[in-house]
C-alpha cells in the first residue's frame, strides 16, 4: 500500500510538472502566431483525446511524460514529410530566431516559476525547523559507523564547516558544504583542535537510507521537559539529571546506557534545579525509564511573506545550483554514477503515507530539477534547440534542417542511453547490489 501511494504521488507530481512545462511550450507557441498540432500529458497509445481549434489534446497510456507538436519544428517526432514541404508562415521555422528561443525556454521558464511559487508558499506556511548547532559546538557529538569511518570519534565539537560558522547541524553534511572544494571540518578534541578533510568520496554516503542514523548525532543534556502520562516523581520543568548512583552522567546517550542496566531497579539520580543539587530515589521501570519527557532540542523559523520570498527563492535556486554542481563532481569522478536515479529512485523521494507538504515540497524540487536538465545542450532536449538558435542567432546562419535531425537523432540516442543507465542504477539499489 505504501508503493502504491508513492507511486500515485510520482505520477500526479509527474502529470502536473510535464502539463505546465508543454503548456509553456504551447502557450508561448500560440503567442507568436505557430500551429501547435498537438498537446499530450504521457506517452502513446492514446486514452482519450479531443480537438479544439487547431490543437489536439490528449491523454496517453504512459504517464512518465509529454509532448507538445508544434508545426515546422524538428522534434522527437521526426515528420520528415512536412519538413520536406515549403516553409508556411504558421510554422515554428517560418518564425525569427528570437520567438523560436522564446517557445523553447516557454516550458523551462514555467518549470522553474512553479518550483519557486512551490517553496515559496511551503517556507511561509511551515517555517524551518532545524537542530542549532550550538548542539554540536558545545556539547559534541555521538559518532556512528559513518562519522567513525570519516575519522569522528564521540564527544568531538563541531566548530566550523569550511572554515565558516553554521547555524544548523545538518550543515554538517549538507550538499554545500560536502560540495566544495577541499571540504573539511574544523573539530575539537580532547581540547584539540584541528581541521578534518573530507574525504574522498564521501558525498556518495549520502545515498546510503541509513546515513542520518549511522553518521552523528548531537549529544544532549538531560534537561526534564515534563512527565510522561502516568508517572509521579518529582521533577520538575528545566532539571537537569547530572549522576546515577553517584555517577557522573551529563549526557542523554551515557544515561540510557545507565537505565538499560537498572531495569527493574531503583537509583539514585542527582537532579541540578536552579544552581541546587538533589537527590531522589526513582525506580527504573522494564522500558528503562524513569518517566519524565526530555526538552524539544529542535528550533523553528517563522517567516513572513516578505522573507519567505528571498528564502524560498534561494532554496528553490539552490536545489539547481547543488545538483549543477554534483555533475560536474561526477564527470570528475568524485562523485559516483549510482548516483542517478531514474523513476523508481524518485519513487523513493515521495513519503510513504500522503503529505500534501511533503508532496509539494518534492514536487517544487522536481520542477527546478528538470528546468536545469532540459537546459544541458543536448540535441532532443529544449537545451539542444536553446544551443543551436543561439547559434543562429550569433552566426546570422541557421544549422540545416538535415543537421538538426542527425543532432536530434543523436540527442534520442544519448538520452535512451541514460535512460538505460539510470533505470539500471534503480533496479541494483533495489536490490542492494
């Protein structure tokens, strides 16, 4: 059932972002006077269709796409035989330059507009919530298997990324900062400090599901909350548990460690209330717990309209930026090419019971995600089309048509070629190959 939800949340994310970027074809298209034959969210064979005006609209059968037929325009459609026609002056090669641009960029234009609009209104309605890093400056961490292989031991303080101050512990591995260049940490240790490089490789760690459990994690004081439903001891809000039977334990990791021992006993716990020491005798029950609630260390932001503008705005642009970024790192070879994910990777992007916020949040990321693809200059892509009327619009000489369909060719051609590799990639993540 929760396959079956991901995959519905996939598929209309999918059905929204291809509708408005062909209808930013489409509209754009209209606007400068082009017959656009056809307009279809997914793939043939064919559901249903119907005809308004000049333009058929339709459903197809596969929904991990669309298109958009607009006349006198060398797509993926390859009709050699209008091509072979004279140019009319409704079709999209009748057109100057500048309007042939304008109708390619129409669906990346609209792509990126929507992921904007998307994060925007999310940072205005929830916020941002987030551990401060004070957790990991001053109190230190606990490292797992992954912090341990990057050399991190438990109790280190986090002071620094790339030699600059952070706000946030996800900073700490975040995609700008694993990114950069020479990434290191700046650690305290023991009273120590030095800087620890990132190493080689490591942003690959990030596709690991378990990374966030097996990386670090912020040691925490005992600080009481309140009291679980059902208990009666006396604690009260703001103390801090500071020993177990005359033990120092400062830490919530070293005192479930002490519990998980006393189960089903009573201890002695020294309890630190505004600068006094007490001591009060409380039993352990079988969960290894004593009964008290432990303080939210998590922090939110509230934004304004006005601020939540710039804010999502940054964050939409960001999202391209790092991916930009992690491309180049892979044909550099610093980042693996298993990386990719095809369909049943971005299955695994959606949350498994249904979150509108989630939802639009995934759906905003895809929609700046696939305006950078369809920007690369690769024939077939609104990239390719970009590139050569550029060309055309420098050189004052337009490729031939018989070059534009060998470059589409080619471009189909690269891009069933990825298509095979990502879908690849999905298939032997799937089964942790």
């Amino acid at each position: 059932m929760e396959t079956i939800v991901q995959v519905a949340q996939l598929l209309l994310a999918l059905s929204i972002l291809v509708g408005i970027h062909e209808g930013g074809h489409m509209l754009t298209a209209k606007m400068f006077g082009m017959k656009v034959e056809k307009f279809f969210i997914g793939f043939p064979p064919t559901l249903f269709s119907f005809k308004k005006g000049e333009t058929e609209y339709g459903l197809g059968a596969i929904p991990l796409g669309g298109f958009v037929k607009i006349s006198g325009m060398i797509d993926e459609s390859m009709d050699k035989e209008q091509m072979a026609q004279p140019p009319q002056p409704w079709e999209f090669r009748s057109k100057p330059a500048w309007q042939r641009l304008i109708v390619m960029l129409g669906g990346i234009i609209v792509n990126v507009i929507a992921g904007v609009i998307a994060f925007i209104i999310l940072t205005y309605n929830l916020g941002e919530t987030y551990l401060p890093a004070d957790l990991t400056k001053q109190e230190g961490i606990i490292a797992g298997e992954i912090a341990q292989e990057a050399g991190f031991e438990t109790g280190d303080k986090i002071l620094k990324v790339n030699g600059e101050d952070y706000d946030r512990v996800s900073d700490i591995w975040s995609g700008e900062t694993l990114l950069a260049s020479n990434a290191y940490w700046t650690v305290e240790r023991n009273g120590e400090v030095f800087d620890l490089p990132v190493p080689d490789g490591f942003i690959n760690k990030l596709n690991d599901e378990t990374f966030e459990l097996n990386f670090i994690e912020p040691r925490r004081a005992i600080e009481v909350e309140g009291l679980q439903d059902g208990f009666d001891i006396p604690l009260e809000k703001g103390d801090r548990i500071v020993g177990v039977n005359g033990e120092e334990v400062l830490f919530l990791s070293d005192l479930r460690v002490k519990l998980e021992a006393l189960v089903g006993e009573t201890a002695t716990f020294e309890i630190l209330r505004n600068g006094q020491s007490f001591e009060y005798d409380l039993p352990v029950d079988e969960r290894g717990q004593i009964g008290f609630v432990l303080t939210n260390p998590y922090q939110r932001d509230d934004y304004t309209i006005g601020e939540a503008i710039p804010r999502g705005t940054s964050k939409a642009f960001n999202a391209v930026i790092l991916n930009a970024k992690a491309l180049g790192r892979m044909f550099g070879g610093d980042v693996n090419p298993r990386s990719l994910s095809g369909p049943i990777g971005i299955v695994n992007m959606f949350p498994k019971t249904w979150d509108w916020n989630q939802f639009w949040y995934t759906t905003g990321f895809i929609s700046m995600i696939l305006a950078f693809m369809n920007l690369l200059p690769i024939p077939a892509l609104d990239g390719g089309h970009v590139m050569f009327l550029l060309y055309e619009m420098i050189s004052g000489n337009a490729p031939s048509d018989k070059f534009l369909e060998g470059a589409q060719k080619v471009g189909m051609i690269f891009l069933l070629v990825l298509m095979v590799l990502v879908f690849g990639n999905d298939i032997l993540k799937l089964f942790n190959i």
